[in-house]
C-alpha cells in the first residue's frame, strides 16, 4: 500500500481506519464506540474498551509462546554491564513488584511518582504500575528536588519509587537524598518510598517512610493484570510550559496502544522480534513510547542504555551497542550525533564496527541541522529520517514512513503528515496559508489515537493552551512551513520555550528564578544557538542600583540557583550584565529582538522600541563575551 493512499484513508476514514488498528490489540473487552468527543470536541478513543497495558507488553507474548525471547537488554557503559532479560524474567520481576505495591496499598486510580535512572528497575516499576491500573509519572533524573518537589505536589503520588543513585559521566547522582529533599519541600507527603540499593557503596539515608524494593519484591505474591477502561491513564508526565509550572500531560491506555503498535511496524518499519533502541531516557517521552511501551507492545527486543554517546568510554559507544545486540532501528537526538561527530569527524569508528544490522536512523526532540543529516547519511550508508512530535503526541506527527513507503528524504525537513494527522500550516486568523510561507503548525481535530488526554488537574490550561487559538486545531506551539510537495519545516518554538540537547525547557521558569535574586533589578532569559546542544540559555541581567557590586560573584550565585532549583539540565551558564534591555514603549521587553541579533536572524527593529540605540549596546557585549554567531554583528561594523 502506498504511503498516500493509507494516508488518505486515515484522514477520510478515521473510524475506519483505527477500529482495523485497534483490532490488533488484544482486548479484554473490545470497544464498540471507537470515536466519541468530549465537551470540547476533543477525540476520546475507544471509550467502551477494556485492557491492560502491561498485559499486552507481557503476557500476551508469553501466552504466545515467546517467554524466552529478549524483552529488554540492558547495556550499562557506566557499570560495565550488561543483562538480557526474556519476557518471561520481566513478568517474574514486574508482577511480584506489582505484588508489593498493592501490598503497600497502592490501587486503581492512585498515581505513583518513579524517579529512577536507566536501570532494568525503572521498567519494571512502570509496568508494575501499569498492571495494577496505579498511574505512573516518571520525572526524569537531572531535575532537581524543587522540581521533583513541584511535581509531587502537582499528582500527589501515594509512593515514590526510586534508586540509591545514579551514575553520570564521572560522578555519582544521589537519587535517594534528592528525594528527601524533594519531599521536605513539597507540601504534599507520599507515604512511602520504595528504594532500590544499586549497591555502588555509597551510603544512601534511611527513613521511616522507605520500603527497601529488594526485600518488598522478594516477599511478594505475583499478581494478575487489572482491567483498565481506553481512557484510563496510564501516565502522567511533565513537559515545560510557558509558565513557571509544569503541565502534566495525561496519556490514555487503549488509545495509545493502539497508536504505539501501530507506529513501530509503519512508522519505524520493524517486526515483532526485531531489536529496537531508542538512545533516549525513561524521563523523557521518547523513553516512554519507544525504549518501554512501543517496543515491548510490538514484541520487539528494547535495548536500555544506561550511558552516553561519547566519554562512556568514547564516540565508539554507540556502533558497538548497534552491532552487539543487532539493532535494526536506531533512534536519538541530533545533539548526540553532533557530539559523535566532534570527536569523532571522520567516522573511523563507524568504518571499525560492522553495522549491518542497522537498517534505520531516526533522529528527533529538536530540529536536524542539515550538516548532522548529511554526515549521518555518509557514514551510515542507510535512510537517516529527521521525525517531529512532542510530549503532547505522544509518538510522531511528521515522518517519513519507512514501513509503509520510503519516501525522499528532504534535508532540513520531517517530512510527511502521519497517518491521523491531518498537519496544516495557519496564520494568525487560523487559516491555511500557501506553500512556502511560514505560520503556526496545527493538527486539524480529530487527533488520531495516543495523543494527550489531557493536563492533570487542569483542564481549562488544556483548553487555552491547545484548542483555543484555533478553534477546531490541536496548536503544536511550533512554527514551520510547507512546500510544493506537502513536506512540512518545523523552524522552531513560537513561545519561551527552548531545546537544549533534545531536552525541552522552560525559558519563562528560568527567567523567575533569574529575577529573584536579590541584585536583579530587571532580566531576560531566552535561547540562543549552540553548536553541540541545538540551543542553549542565556541570562541578561541590569543590576539594581547602589553599593558597587561584584558581577562576576552576581553571575555566578544566578547560575547556582537554576541549577539548584531546576538542575543540572538546565545548562544554564551563561548571565551577562547589561546596562538595559531593549522594551516596548509599554514596557515589554523584546525577547525575541535579543534572540535573533545572537543568532543572525533577519529581524525588524518593532517601531514600537523604547530607543533604538540600545541594540548596538547588546551587539557589543554579545561581542565581547561571544555569545551567538557574529556575523550579525560584524555586518554592523
Ligand atoms: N541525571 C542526573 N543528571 C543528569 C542526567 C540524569 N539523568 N542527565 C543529564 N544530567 C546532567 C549532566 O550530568 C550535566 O551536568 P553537568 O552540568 O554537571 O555536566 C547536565 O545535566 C547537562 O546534561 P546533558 O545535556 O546531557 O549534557 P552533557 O554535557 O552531559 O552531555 C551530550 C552532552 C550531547 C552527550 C548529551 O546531551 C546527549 O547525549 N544528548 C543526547 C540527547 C538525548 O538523548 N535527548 C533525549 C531526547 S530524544
Ligand atoms: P518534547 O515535548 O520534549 O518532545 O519537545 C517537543 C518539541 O521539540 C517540539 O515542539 C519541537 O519544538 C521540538 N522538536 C522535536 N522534534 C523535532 C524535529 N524533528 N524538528 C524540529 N523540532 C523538533
């Protein structure tokens, strides 16, 4: 079938065409309804269906009679280890886990907050809570206690399950303490902590409140799936916003299933059985569909990577996992090949490792710069498909469907609409504008299966922040155009929100933190180019005036505190001083105006502009302190 056709069906037929999806999925109940609206107009698929996901990523292999086969390797550079775990260990593992926490009281209904490095253990908490129908939110291991502490208020989790520590490039990240911190600050307190000892020697603290996950698992019943409703959630997970606060976006059981599956066979192009690897992490979405549940949904062996793509030991790393254990489709970010390709220009551990295996390259979570694409492509001789979507989709919105038809790879694009998702391209009044000219990327309603649900414990932030721009549209936030031949260029965020190594970060809670401190008078923080990580932060600061004041000290007491309060993820690293900032006549500073002079991007000087002589104050401390690209500036002199 071709790519247009099925495309076409999906768009015309949605009913039709998900009901055949869905039907791949073993039910316990099969829906009947499979497309109703909520008061929105907001699709809810295959409301009347009952399931359970764990079920579909275990059992049913097992009942199968596929026990034996690799479910999960774990490849751990950082510990030297490695471990094949067949789907009938992982159902050993995952339901006398669940076994515990039902003992603990945990049931249908309750969340549960997992904090974990990329460890087997973090899986199998995943799939524990899923069998049990206890929704999970994985908060990913370099955000700091505040923001752990923000997110347990946020889904006040009944218990935390967690690690002793994690293991970075050259040190040790102490999970345990950063969750008693996290729960010292929050005002809501879960009642227990499950704890697993990765034993690495370092004291981990004891309090009355912790389980110990190995003797909890040890002395448990192994316990059956529980039936779940389609819209039941499965998890909730936390992207940036606009604001300060985090949005816990809400994914469903029935209809993300449905879409995970149906995804791996046509949008990646695997079979059941192949090995797939998302280099990604469990915190992340990528982590979530495609290292856990697209993967073991479609009975394909997902290879957990506890490492990065370089220093663990080096830029081999990841041809070696690829040809080890036989990847067939590879997935990362394109900072991790930017990072391969510094240390490595020439591709000499590539040319080292037989990757024949590897039939696919995808890249996503930031926009692929053409000169990643086209080194990518020469070295690895195969399709290397930039593909677009968010926390929100769930899986992908753009790509080229290698399992349906490939189609050319276009350089600096991701390509084609996914089925489901009728992609347009709007301006501000909402309507389609024409090829080649750029506006807001929108989803045309209904949203195929899959995506969010909707924002835990608010669904007015879910109305305004998606529905209500354009009525009718789900908005991605993203900006982009599309040419001649539909393909669609995502040219990036069109609010405060920012993409630093794959990793989606909130400019607008930097920027609080930033105007606390207490020298702050006034400041801006916004993204600017970075070579290796896509973007990275960058904070202007006008000191309050008084007693004569140490900028350096400033600088870097401002930068501790993004790193306390968010973490280290954050890569903020960068606070210049400036005398003022460019604003509004009403007062509104020009964000956007001080992003693109870094990045030498075509901009007009707004005319509403306080006084214009202050760009030139901007280029030269840009100069001075060489920040962004230059030849803007240098243009000027
Ligand atoms: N737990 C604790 N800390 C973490 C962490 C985790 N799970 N992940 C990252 N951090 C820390 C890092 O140690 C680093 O701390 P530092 O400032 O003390 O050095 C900081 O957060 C920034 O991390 P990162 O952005 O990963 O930068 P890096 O310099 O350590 O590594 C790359 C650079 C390019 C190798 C790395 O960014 C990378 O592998 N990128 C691929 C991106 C990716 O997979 N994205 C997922 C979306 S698909
Ligand atoms: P996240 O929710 O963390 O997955 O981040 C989603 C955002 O990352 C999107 O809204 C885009 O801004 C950006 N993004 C992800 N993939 C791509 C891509 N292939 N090209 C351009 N931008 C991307």
């Amino acid at each position: 079938m071709s790519y247009q056709y099925m495309y076409q069906e999906s768009i015309m037929k949605p009913e039709h065409f998900w009901k055949k999806q869905a039907e791949r999925l073993a039910w316990f109940q099969e829906p009947k309804t499979i497309l109703g609206l909520d008061q929105y107009n907001y699709p809810q698929w295959f409301k009347d269906g009952k399931l359970n996901v764990s079920y579909l990523c275990i059992d049913k292999h097992i009942e199968d009679g596929f026990g034996h086969q690799n479910a999960i390797i774990y490849d751990s550079p950082v510990t030297q280890t490695k471990q094949h775990i067949s789907f009938n260990k992982l159902h050993e593992e995952v339901s006398k886990l669940a076994g515990g926490l039902q003992s603990l009281g945990l049931e249908k209904g309750d969340t549960c907050v997992i904090y974990m490095p990329m460890i087997p253990q973090a899986l199998y908490a995943m799939l524990a809570c899923a069998r049990l129908g206890v929704i999970h939110s994985v908060v990913f291991g370099g955000f700091a206690p505040h923001e752990l502490a923000i997110r347990i208020d946020d889904c006040k989790p009944k218990a935390i399950i967690t690690a002793s520590n994690g293991i970075e490039i050259e040190r040790i990240i102490p999970y345990k303490p950063f969750v008693d911190e996290a729960i010292n600050l929050a005002e809501f307190k879960p009642k227990r902590v499950i704890v697993y000892d990765r034993k690495l020697g370092v004291e981990i603290p004891h309090q009355d409140r912790d389980v110990d996950y190995g003797e909890l698992v040890s002395k448990s019943e192994a316990v059956a799936p529980v039936e779940v409703e389609s819209n039941h959630p499965l998890y909730i997970l936390y992207t940036s916003g606009t604001t300060g606060k985090p949005k816990g976006i809400i994914r469903d059981s029935g209809g993300y299933a449905t879409a995970l599956k149906f995804s791996m066979k046509h949008v990646y192009g695997v079979e059941e059985g192949d090995v797939y690897w998302a280099a990604s992490d469990v915190g992340w979405v990528v982590g979530h569909s495609y290292i856990v549940y697209g993967p073991l949904l479609n009975r394909n062996t997902t290879v957990l990577f506890e490492g990065k793509p370089i220093k663990t030991p080096d830029a081999s790393t990841f041809w070696r996992v690829i040809s080890e254990h036989n990847v067939k489709v590879m997935f990362t970010a394109p900072t991790a090949i930017r990072a391969i390709k510094k240390e490595d220009p020439n591709g000499e551990f590539i040319n080292k490792s037989d990757i024949s295996c590897l039939k696919y390259q995808f890249l996503a979570g930031e926009r692929c710069d053409v000169a990643t694409l086209r080194w990518t492509e020469q070295h690895l001789k195969i399709p290397v498909i930039d593909h677009w979507w968010q926390t929100e989709s769930g899986w992908p919105m753009l790509t080229n469907m290698v399992g349906v038809e490939l189609m050319a790879v276009k350089p600096g694009s991701a390509s084609l609409p996914v089925c489901g998702y009728d992609i347009q391209i709007l301006n501000e009044e909402g309507k389609e504008v024409a090829a080649g000219v750029e506006g807001y990327v929108a989803a045309k309603l209904p949203l195929p299966p899959g995506t969010l649900l909707n924002l835990w414990g608010n669904p007015q932030r879910f109305k305004s922040g998606y529905l209500d721009k354009f009525p009718g549209y789900y908005f991605s936030g993203d900006g982009g155009y599309k040419d001649e031949d539909g393909y669609v260029f995502i040219t990036g965020r069109v609010d405060d929100i920012i993409n630093v190594a794959g990793h989606r970060l909130s400019t607008a809670e930097m920027e609080e933190i930033v105007a606390s401190h207490h020298a702050v008078a006034e400041c801006a923080v916004f993204g600017v180019h970075c070579d290796l990580k896509g973007q990275k932060p960058l904070g202007l600061i006008v000191l309050k005036t008084g007693d004569e004041q140490d900028e350096n000290q400033i600088s870097k007491e401002i930068i501790q505190d993004v790193r306390h309060e968010i973490g280290a993820v954050a890569a903020f690293r960068d606070v210049l001083v400036v005398k003022r900032l460019p604003k509004t006549r009403s007062g509104k500073i020009l964000r956007k105006l001080l992003r693109n002079i870094s990045d030498d991007l075509e901009y007009n000087v707004p005319s509403t502009i306080e006084d214009v002589t202050i760009i030139s104050e901007i280029e030269s401390v840009y100069k001075k302190n060489q920040i962004g690209i230059h030849k803007n500036i240098i243009n000027h002199e």
